[in-house]
C-alpha cells in the first residue's frame, strides 16, 4: 500500500499544475438520489485509483435523523453509510487504507471504538480527535481514504 500512496503525496506537494495532468484521472462523485441536494462537497473524489471519501456521520439513508443508540448507534450507522459509499464508487471496506474520527466528545472514544474495530479485518491507519461540534449534532463523523482496483 505504501507504494500507492507515495506518488499521491508527491502530486500534492508538486501543486495544483499537477493534479491538472493529463495522466492523472479525477473524478466527482456523489451517491444516487443526492444529485439535488445542492450539498458544497462531493460524497468522493477519485484519484485514479484512489478514493476519497467526505465525512459521514451516521444519519438514517435518505434522511436527517440521526441512528439511535448513543456513540455506539452512531458509529455503526456511520460506518454503514461508508460501507454503502465505497460498494457504490467500486471499493470496499476492506480496501480501506486510512480514517479520520471526528468525536463530539472524545471521552467517548472507546464507546466508539468497540464498535469500529468490529469493520475491519485488517485495520485501516487511523487518526482521532475531539471537535466542539459536528453537523446535525451527531456524536461522531468518519472519513476514509481507500483502493479501487
């Protein structure tokens, strides 16, 4: 995996000439139904064979209600919602490389983490940190960074 990574950071660090190469495929992608909803991002963004998705916090599909259940309820639908993303844009949740965890309250970490470990065989590289605020008041929001084949 190191190997895929290596030549994305240099992209980054060439600047934006470079990500505007004609070798180098970018495509904006949001999830079926969402195409309306005049959101300010994208659900992904991929990069050749790489796939970057938004945060996603763990609302009910097609709603704005948050799942039941605390930290727990949350994470679980939140990782969900990332499982259905990645399916819908080629990947999978075991081709996910790397997290970020977003916590309203990080005294709630290992709440969520029980129920994060519980996705993934091998463990993406993870990071998480606490925030003083999260959209919809959710209680945490995960984004990742994964393979297409």
């Amino acid at each position: 995996m190191k190997c895929l990574l290596i030549p994305l950071l240099a992209l980054c660090m060439l600047g934006c000439d470079a990500a505007t190469d004609e070798t180098t495929q970018v495509e904006y992608l949001n999830m079926p139904g969402t195409e309306d909803l005049g959101l300010p991002f994208s659900a992904a963004v991929r990069v050749d064979n790489l796939l970057f998705l938004s945060g996603n916090i763990g609302n009910i599909p097609g709603s704005m209600t948050l799942a039941e259940g605390g930290i727990q309820g949350e994470t679980r639908q939140t990782l969900d919602n990332i499982k259905s993303a990645l399916e819908a844009f080629g990947s999978s949740m075991d081709k996910v490389v790397k997290c970020t965890v977003f916590l309203a309250d990080i005294s709630e970490w290992g709440a969520m983490n029980e129920v994060y470990k519980t996705y993934f065989e091998n463990p993406p590289a993870r990071s998480a940190l606490g925030v003083s605020g999260l959209a919809l008041g959710a209680r945490t929001e995960i984004e990742c960074i994964a393979v297409i084949d």
